[in-house]
C-alpha cells in the first residue's frame, strides 16, 4: 500500500508553500514554483482536482515533500 492517499491541488499547493516553495509566476492554472537550490516546478493543476497518490509520489519525489508536511 502506499504511503500517499489522494489529495486535492490546492491542499498540496499549501503544502508546497509551507515547506519552503514560493511561487515564481502564474498563467491559468500553471503555477511556475522555485526554491533555492532546487530546480524550478511547474505545478499544473487546477484547485479543485484531486491528485491520487502515484502522482503525489512524482511530485514528492521532484520538491522534497514528505507524507506528514500534507
């Protein structure tokens, strides 16, 4: 079983920002996110979608995130 479980985008987006992500630019729903010494992120998703968890294993994966910063 994995150790993510679905979320939407904007309870993820909040996480990303409280570990240390800030956003960098915005067009629509794609959200241009940086953090030094980490390579930019685009975050395209929009507010209400949920994201299951192979997804949120890729993202973590790519930004540092951890089961417990959600």
């Amino acid at each position: 079983m994995s150790q993510w479980a679905a979320v939407n985008a904007r309870r993820l987006l909040a996480a990303l920002l409280r570990i240390g992500w800030s956003i960098k630019r915005e067009s629509g729903s794609h959200r241009t996110l940086s953090r030094p010494d980490w390579p930019d992120v685009v975050f395209a998703f929009h507010d209400s979608d949920e994201i299951g968890p192979r997804m949120l294993a890729h993202i973590a994966k790519r930004t540092g995130l951890q089961p417990e910063d959600l």
